[in-house]
C-alpha cells in the first residue's frame, strides 16, 4: 500500500492528498484534506477542498 501523495496545498494553508485504500478485492480512491492538524476522508477532491475552506471559516470566526 503506498503513502498519500500530495496533489494540492493552497496558498492560505492545508493540504489535499490522494490516497488509494484496499478493501476486500477492490481498490478504493480517496483524497484526504487537511488543515491545522484536522484532516478528513473524501470521495472526490471537490468536497476535501469544500472541507478546508470550511475549517479556514470557522478559524476566521474564532479569531474574531
């Protein structure tokens, strides 16, 4: 099985990486988004990406 590759990292912060997961006699793709040390399984890149401008969000609100 081989380690997430990177595949985006935007500018303002976080990491979005592809993984590919086995279960059973299929292999899995997943991308794994990631931002201040919370990350989260996806099926697509769009929502890891929807994902970290969430968490961007949210630390936007707390700091004010």
């Amino acid at each position: 099985m081989a380690l997430p590759e990177l595949i985006y990292s935007p500018i303002d912060g976080g990491t979005i990486h592809k993984y590919e997961i086995s279960g059973g006699k299929r292999k899995f793709l997943r991308f794994i988004g990631c931002y201040l040390g919370q990350c989260n399984f996806h099926k697509n890149i769009d929502d890891a990406n929807d994902y970290i401008k969430n968490l961007k969000a949210l630390q936007k609100i707390q700091n004010l």
